[in-house]
C-alpha cells in the first residue's frame, strides 16, 4: 500500500501548523509571478493539495497537482472548487498537457526518490515540463542532518487537537548509510470524544539527500545550467534548519 493511504484524512492537521510560514514563503519567492493570470503552477506531489489550495486564494493564476496517492488525491478534490486542476502520476512517470511555469514539490515529496537515476529523471522531467526559459522549479527537502540532532533511533511524539479530535503521532526513523536511506516509522493514534478509535502504522522510505548529493543530481540533469539557491528553512530569520529548499531558476 503507498504510504498516506490511512493517514491521508489527517494529513491536514498534521502538517498546518507550518502551512502560514511556507505560504509566506512562497509569496516572497514568487509572488509578482503569480499575479499575472496566464502562468500555471504545477505542485508536484500535491497531497491533499494545501498548499495550491491556499495560494489559489490570493492569486487569479492557473493551479494543477498531482499525487501518487488516490486517497490524498480524493480529499484535494473535496476541498478544492474547480479552478485547482488534479490528476494522478508519479514524479517518475508525470506529463503535462501544456507547458508550466512554475513547479513545486514540497515538504519532503522529492525525498521519496530514493535512487539517483530516479532524482535525475525527474528534474528532466521538470525541466521538459517549464515553459520557456523563464520557469521556476522549488524543491523543499527535509535536511536529514540536521534532524539526526533530535536523536535517531529516538522516539519523538506530538498531539493534534481538532474539536473533538486528537492525534497523537509517534515518529521514530532510522538510517541505513550505505543506501542514503532513512526509514521513517510513524504512528498515529486517534481519539473521539478522548475515545481511542483507530491507531495507523505507516513506514516510508525517503531518500537521505544532503545539499552536496543534490548539486552532483542537478548538475546531470537538464537543469544544469539553471541557478540555484538553497534556504534552510521557511523562516529565514529562524535558526531552525530543518529544510533544505532549493529555488531552481533561469
Ligand atoms: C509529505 S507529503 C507532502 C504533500 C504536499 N507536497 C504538501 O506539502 O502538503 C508527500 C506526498 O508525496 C506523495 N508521493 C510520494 N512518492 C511519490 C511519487 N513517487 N510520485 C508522486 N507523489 C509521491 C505522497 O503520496 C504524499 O502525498
């Protein structure tokens, strides 16, 4: 089963505390772009579609995403209206009918490509997807080295209340340095009411990526003669450096 199946309908708790803190980020990178209606962003690895979701509300562009997952996909469409476009694809496998002016892929989603030729295949795919040559391509990684600080091998849990609702997530990973591989264990347990009713288990694999790796991939991709800077957070005035997004541009 691909990962996400079951924690799908929670995904949007999980991960909105950092949602106001990547849109502002966004904005300032892009944010003139997207004023203008004829562009279109592609979010590669959607999700449930929180982040094109949020940005389609302040800008008039054009929005598509896409997900390997048909359950994170499902809830995109729920909470979506029909300007946001949504189909199904791989990073490996994507195409897109009409060329692109913007790619994002967010919040971990390249880490799940777990072999070099895979990383190099998709920034090709990335590069024939852009228009022109004015196109922008964000990729935001989680910097794993700078989250072995928190300890491997080490149990980390955190609550998520909605109403009624609670979520507790454990999260526990582990890293295997030959293959650059790191196993990400994560359980969540949902209470009703302070009732337990259901406890999801998934185990994803991601790819253990440092910056150094990431420049050699690009450098053997289309995007080769693309600059690219590198932020380690959202927050730029944070010392928390717990991402590494990489802004990809001509
Ligand atoms: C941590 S979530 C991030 C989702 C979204 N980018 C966001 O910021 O909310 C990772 C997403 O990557 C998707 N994913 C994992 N491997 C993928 C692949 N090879 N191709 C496309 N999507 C993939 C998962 O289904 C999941 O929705």
């Amino acid at each position: 089963m691909i990962p996400y199946a079951k924690i799908a309908k929670y995904s949007d708790l999980l991960w909105g505390n950092i949602l106001g803190e990547q849109i502002s980020f966004l904005v300032s990178v892009l944010g003139p772009i997207l004023e203008d209606p004829d562009i279109t962003v592609l979010d590669a690895g959607c999700g449930t579609g929180r982040i094109i979701r949020s940005l389609s509300k302040m800008f008039p562009c054009h929005f598509q995403g896409f997900d390997a997952s048909e359950e994170m996909l499902d809830i995109a469409r729920q909470l979506s209206d029909d300007r946001i476009e949504y189909f199904t694809a791989t990073l490996q496998n994507f195409n897109v009918n009409k060329k692109v002016d913007v790619i994002l892929c967010l919040y971990s989603t390249f880490n799940y490509l777990t072999r070099d030729e895979d990383i190099v295949d998709t920034l090709n795919r990335f590069s024939s997807a852009l228009k022109g040559v004015r196109g922008i391509v964000i990729i935001d990684t989680c910097n794993f080295l700078h989250n072995l600080v928190e300890g491997c091998g080490k149990e980390a849990s955190k609550t998520f209340v909605d109403n009624e609702l609670r979520v507790v997530d454990h999260i526990q990973y582990y890293i295997d340095t030959t293959k650059n591989i790191w196993t990400h264990d994560e359980t969540l347990e949902i209470y009703e009411n302070e009732k337990l009713v259901d406890t999801i288990r998934e185990r994803h694999y991601l790819r253990y990526l440092t910056y150094a790796e990431f420049r050699l991939l690009l450098n053997l991709s289309d995007l080769r003669n693309f600059k690219c800077a590198v932020e380690n957070g959202y927050d730029v005035s944070s010392n928390i450096q717990d991402r590494l997004i990489y802004i990809i541009r001509n």
